[in-house]
C-alpha cells in the first residue's frame, strides 16, 4: 500500500501538525507537496513503471485509490483550516 511509504507518511505527519496548528501557509505548502508527490506517482504509473516503483518503496497496491484520498485529505485541511481562520477574524 503506498500510504506505508516514508514519503506517505512524512506527509500524514505533517498533516496532523498542519490541523493542530492551523496556519494557513503550512497546509498550503502541505497540498503542494502533495501535488508533487501525487504527480509522480500518476505519471510513474502512466509510463508503465508503477510496479518497479512500488517495488522500490515496499508496496504493491492501486493508485487511484491512493490520489483521490490523498486529494481529499488536501481539500478537508485547507476547509478546516479556512473555516478556523473566518471564526477567528473579529466582525
């Protein structure tokens, strides 16, 4: 599964402190990184090499499955994040 990767979970750790910390530049650079750790996995598996690269980081698994979660996960903390900053702001 690629969500055991270290890159994987480097970036579900950092997700947990970009929730508890909810800054809005951390969880923007978050979904940045992973964007580029998302493209390369899609195009890795466009050029066929998925199974080598899965084989390199220790995981065989679907890929689809992985970025839409991955794209949901970006989309929750930038929502999170947001709805925190508006309640905070004074009126």
């Amino acid at each position: 599964m690629l969500a055991a990767s270290p890159v994987s979970l480097s970036l579900i750790a950092f997700s947990l402190i970009a929730l508890w910390r909810r800054s809005l530049w951390l969880p923007s650079v978050l979904c940045l990184t992973w964007a580029v750790w998302a493209v390369h996995i899609l195009f890795d598996s466009f050029m066929n090499r998925a199974l080598f690269t899965a084989q390199k980081i220790g995981c065989i698994g679907t890929t689809n499955t992985y970025l839409i979660l991955a794209s949901l996960l970006c989309f929750t903390i930038l929502v999170m994040t947001l709805k925190q900053r508006r309640k905070a702001l004074p009126q």
